[in-house]
C-alpha cells in the first residue's frame, strides 16, 4: 500500500466478504483485498492508432515495417539512417524508442544500451456468466474485464531471448492462476492468445534522455510492461528536451550514465 500512496490513488482495505460483495466471481479463498476506485485501464492498440492519426495530423511521415540498417553520421551528430528498402532519410534528430530491439542500436551508436528482451504471455477469455467489474491483480497476474466480454490474463515474465512462441506451460500458469482468483473461468472460452516482447533493462527503469557522445540523439526506452502507460509522459519530456536542449528535470534519474549499482554507459564520439 506505501509502494502504491505516492500514485495519489484513494485506496481501502477491504476483508474477503467485502471483496466479494464489490466482485461476487471472486474465489472464497480470498481473505483481503486493496480497492483502489481510480484505478483504470486503456485498450493499447487503440491508443498506438491515436497517437499515430495525431502525428499523421501534424505533418509526420510514418513508415511501418521498415527496418533500419544503420546510420550516417558527421563526427559526433547523425544525419540519416538507412533502411533495408534501400532508402537513406535525413534526419535532424533521432530517438531510440526501439523497444526490445533497443541494444542493435550499440554497434552503431558505440554506447552501451543494456536492454532485453522479457517474454510475455497473454490470454483473452470470455467473461464468466457472473461477469467481472474491476481490474483485479493477484498472485502475479492482471484480470482486465473489456467492454468486448472477454477478460484479459496476463501475463508471463520470461528471459528468454527473442523467442516469440506461446508455450504450454506459460498458458497452464496463467489459466491455473486466473482460476484460483475466479474459479467461473474455468468454463470460460478462450478468445484469443499472444506474446509480446517487453524492454527490460538490469534495474527495471526506463533508459531516458540525450545518448552519451551525441549531439543530436536521444534515449527512450526499457520501460518494461508500461510502456504503454508512460508513453505520453515520454513524448512530451524527450520533445522538451529535443526543443531545449535540457533534459526535463523528471527524466534526469533514468539517464542510460546513471550511477553505479543500475547500469552504465561506455559512449565516445571517436571515430
């Protein structure tokens, strides 16, 4: 609950009963409960077609599925990168928000990005005839109830490279656990499955601000599984620092150079 208080979410203690009464699919072995009532949640592919269309809105030029093969540089500033489509893009500025695939920038940038990738599993499944209300975490998972009907189950914590496959003890864990929290699913259908590749940095802390050696190069990355939920907080401080040339003080303690004991940097502009 501490972990929780700086987030300035109202939250109360509540036994099982009460629990229940608020969520009644709950399992009885549930004695207690955090109720955090501004808790909330977003559908991430809708908010990525958001953010897109708005770019889109103010002039920006979006190419998916096109792959970068390197970058041109003049001493310590990149001009423009290449693609596998054979193109070479000018570019002013560059951000790193490669997710996952963040560390196939070192070779080319000569820094130390320590970004992996952390496997997770994720299952969509039908809501239970008695139909879940909240967003229920518990015994390392996340029930998310969409206006669909299906329930989100997630998800998996797994190093194990760039494997993508869903596997059948990933999928055993999350449905075993999801029963033990709402025993009605287990007669649900399951709706759908994946696996998405979340940036995982040694201390579980975004990789923010300029790169190291470069003039015009910035960091973001390494967020883990919110992502999604810091992106907005991300655009709007690496566009800061881009305009000004600052780093915006809240993005200062999660610089890719930050102090020993998190992780370190070796950058130089020697070439």
């Amino acid at each position: 609950m501490k972990a929780w208080q700086p987030l300035g979410l109202h939250m109360y203690w509540l036994t099982g009963e009460e629990a229940r009464q608020r969520e009644p699919a709950l399992s009885p072995d549930v004695r207690a409960g955090l109720y955090a009532p501004e808790e909330a949640q977003i559908k991430a592919p809708q908010v990525v077609k958001a953010f897109a269309q708005a770019a889109a809105n103010l002039g920006a030029t979006l190419r998916s599925h096109t792959r970068v093969t390197g970058v041109q540089h003049q001493q310590n500033k990149v001009t423009a990168i290449t693609t596998a489509q054979g193109e070479t893009l000018a570019c002013n500025h560059l951000v790193i928000a490669a997710g996952a695939w963040a560390a196939q920038w070192s070779e080319w940038l000569h820094i130390k990005l320590p970004v992996v990738p952390q496997r997770g599993q994720i299952l969509a499944l039908r809501q239970p005839a008695t139909p879940l209300r909240s967003i229920i975490f518990g015994e390392a998972i996340y029930l998310a109830p969409k206006q669909d009907g299906t329930v989100i189950v997630g998800a998996t914590r797994e190093e194990v490279g760039f494997e993508k496959h869903l596997t059948a003890g990933g999928v055993a864990w999350l449905l075993n656990t999801a029963a033990r929290l709402i025993p009605s699913l287990e007669q649900s259908d399951i709706e759908s499955m994946w696996v998405g590749l979340r940036p995982k940095t040694p201390d579980n802390q975004p990789i923010l601000g300029t790169a190291p050696g470069w003039e015009n190069v910035a960091l973001a990355t390494g967020h883990g599984s919110v992502g999604i939920l810091l992106s907005a907080i991300t655009g709007k401080t690496l566009a800061e620092l881009i305009v000004t040339g600052t780093a915006p003080e809240l993005i200062r303690p999660f610089a890719v150079d930050r102090p020993a004991g998190s992780i370190a940097a070796d950058a130089h502009s020697e070439w």
